[in-house]
C-alpha cells in the first residue's frame, strides 16, 4: 500500500476514534462495477442522513431476526421468543421477500460494521451480537455497536448484491450504461418506500387482531421514507377573471431547481415560487367562469421535509454561492413546521458535460463536521474550500477531483437541524437538485 494512503486511512481512523462512542460512523470505499458511480454516489449520500442510516440500520436488525424465524421455521426448531403471540406477521415466517431495499439494508450494515467479517475472521450480525451487555437493537439505534463489532473505521466494500439486485428490479438500470444519479435517487427511495407499503398490507391482511385491519391498510400510515424525505406542494392558480384562487396538493421527494450564475440557493428557492402568467395558448380553464381565462400560478411549499436532497437541474452553476445554512421562505399561508433551519451534509458531484456521462462522485460531512471526499473505492478528508470549488470556481483553478475545474454540485443534501424555538431535533432532510 502506497505511503499516501497509509496515511490518508490513519487520518480517518483517527478522527472517528476522537468522536463519542454513540457518533462513531465508517468511512468506506465502494467498489466500482462498471459505471456504478451513479449508485455509489448516492448510497455514500444517503449513509450520511443519519436519520436514514438509522431507520435503515433498525430495518436490517429486524430483517435479521426474521430471516432467523424462516430459517428456524423451515428446520423445525421452536420459534420460541422470536416470535410473539401477536406478531402481524405470524402467518408470513418466510421474512422479507429480498428486494432492493433488504439488499440495501445489508449494503448498510456492512458499510457500518454490522455485517460480514471483523478482523479476526469471525462473522458479524446483529442478530447474533451484543455490545456491552446491551441487545443488537438497542446497539443499532444509538450506533454503540461499531466499537465492539469491529477495530476498523475504514475498508473497502462491495456492493455487488445491491447492484445485482437493482439490474434485476428496473429495466432501466439493467445493463453496465452510466446513468444519471438523480433517476437512480428517485428509483432507489420510490423503490424502499413501495416495499415497505408492501410489507404493511401483508401485515394487515394476516393479522389475527380484527381491530387493526382497515379497508385501507395504508391509512394514516407513512414509510420511514415518507417521513423522512416527503415533503407537500401547494399549486396555486388565481383566476384573473374572477379572483378564485383554485388549490392543488402534491408530494414530492426531492426540489428540482434551476440554477443561475452569481446566484444563491436561497434565491433559486425563492425564484422556484415566483408568479407565473398563464395566458394566449396557455389560459387556464376556470370552473366558476366555464371559460379559458388568464390566470397567476405559483408554487408553493405547505409541508418541508426532515431530510431533504435538492437535485439542480443545470451543470452550469460556477459562481454560485454556496450556503452551509438554508431556511425556507417560499412556504404556504397553512404551512406546517415555517421555522425549520436546514444545513447541508452532502453533495453529489458531477464531473463532466451531462448527467448521463463522465463521472460521480460525493462530498459528505461526518458527525465531527469534517467533510469526506469519496470517489468510489477511495475515501479521503478535505478542506473546507472543497464545498465552494463545487459551486464556484476556486483560488486554485482546480477541481474537487483534482483535473481541471468541470465539477458541479449536482443533488444537495440538507438535514434539519434541532428546533431552536422547543428544543426538539428534527430528523427531515431536503433534497435540491442543480
């Protein structure tokens, strides 16, 4: 191994060994299988929404127990305690069916030192480990485990069965192409939360508890997805003829913005709800005056995210400012949660001329607010500086990647930071697109 690597690795094993037990997060490569950055990318992104990494981590704690009732199940052990009387999903023993996100839920705890080998060969998994005197779940959920499960904070990881898994379930991704890193988001989140909707209705339908079912197994239930990543539009379009304001409702996952130059993100959120004149070919059609008519739209945000990521719809944003800190002001006269402060925790870098070509790779702040470069296998610390140079154009002329400066922030992502006003920390994330 090479001096400056030696190097760079002790860096990383030293700053997550400065951090408190309960804080203590991987810095892993991932290794690349043919124009994989696109995913690598983004799953390097997503380890660092700790409200995701968490939901992700108590989701694979519960998939390992699972497993362990099918296997049981299918050898005639007694379930024992692995199954209570009242267990929704008694009567479904086999566990999950494997799908993108369980494989996801493994690519997780490998990343975060749960799963396959420790050091001295033995197997690792939080169904069978224990920290501290304390159960695996308990571990999970306040990241103790690291510290006892493995001496390692870095390595390499591969994620061969998360992309198999992925080619198998969209045509889209299917073969070895490069493709664009906010499709792949889109797909992976949309996917998670699908599987998790499943999962609830099959819950529902074997329960033996009739007071849980309902006609609508998904009624004023939300996935973790939702919770953390969903945020609500309002789409308002005010008749000039007769001053109705009609209101339209819809979700959304991610904020495509438009970038400028010599602009803020703050300014392209604000631009993202300006007025827009709907007239000559594009009249509205208005159900009071049953007639085409001119008419004021704008778009506005009625409910922000926890964890949000903005993917920008632009590669040319050099000069634009980079913000650290972002609060939303295009909001909704009814809208929920107006004081939310938000602060950027990573950032998808695309480096060459489209979405579909060239090459991805993630800017991501650790607990210990420094920020990690990860270029598929290679993880290394950074600067600062590294943030503006993907917004701007640096001091030095250079790139993030060190070539000549063709990188651009690509997806933005901002998690929500504690509520000054009650105290309470907020796990939402925004995610903006450039």
């Amino acid at each position: 191994m090479a001096n400056g690597q030696v190097t760079t690795r002790s860096r990383l094993e030293a700053h997550a060994r400065s951090l408190p037990l309960s804080l203590r997060e991987r810095y892993c490569g991932l290794v690349n299988y043919g124009n994989t950055c696109y995913a690598n990318s983004i799953i390097q992104a997503l380890y660092f929404c700790v409200p995701f990494r968490k939901e992700i981590l108590t989701f694979y704690a519960e998939l390992q127990r699972r497993r362990e009732r099918g296997r049981r199940s299918k050898s005639g052990v007694p379930l024992g305690d692995l199954v209570p009387v009242d267990y929704p999903y008694r009567n479904n023993l086999g566990g999950y069916r494997e799908n993108v996100l369980t494989a996801l839920a493994d690519l997780f705890a490998e990343v975060h030192g749960l799963r396959g080998k420790s050091p001295n060969g033995a197997g690792v998994s939080v169904a069978t480990a224990t920290a501290a005197g304390r159960s695996s779940e308990t571990s999970v959920l306040d990241g103790a485990v690291l510290a006892p499960q493995t001496s390692a904070y870095t390595g390499l990881v591969e994620p061969r069965n998360f992309i198999a898994r992925v080619r198998q379930s969209s045509d889209l991704f299917a073969g070895y192409m490069h493709h664009d890193s906010h499709e792949f988001l889109n797909f992976l989140l949309n996917q998670c939360a699908e599987s998790l909707r499943e999962e609830r209705r099959i819950a529902v339908s074997t329960t033996t508890d009739a007071s849980k079912r309902s006609a609508n197994p998904e009624e004023s239930w939300t996935t973790f997805i939702e919770r953390i990543f969903q945020g609500e539009l309002v789409n308002e379009t005010r008749c000039l003829g007769c001053e109705t304001v009609t209101r339209r409702e819809e979700h959304f996952l991610d904020l495509s913005l438009d970038i400028e130059q010599h602009s803020s993100i703050s300014a392209c959120l604000r631009n993202f709800s300006a007025h827009e004149m709907l007239r000559s070919g594009d009249k509205f059609y208005c159900n009071v005056c049953r007639t085409l008519q001119e008419a004021e739209k704008r778009m506005l945000i009625r409910r922000v995210p926890q964890g949000a990521g903005a993917p920008f719809e632009t590669f040319q944003i050099f000069g634009s400012e980079y913000e650290a800190f972002l609060r939303v002001c295009n909001i909704s006269d009814d809208a929920e949660d107006v004081d939310g402060l938000y602060e950027l925790f990573a950032v998808v870098v695309h480096v060459g001329a489209g979405p579909s070509h060239g090459h991805y790779v993630t800017l991501a702040k650790s607990s210990g607010g420094v920020w990690m470069l990860y270029d598929d296998d290679q993880v290394e610390m950074v600067e600062d500086y590294s943030l503006q140079e993907v917004f701007g154009i640096s001091e030095s002329g250079q790139s993030v990647t060190g070539a000549c400066s063709s990188d651009c922030g690509y997806i933005l992502f901002y998690i929500r930071r504690e509520d000054q006003t009650n105290g309470h920390a907020a796990s939402d994330g925004l995610i903006s697109t450039m």
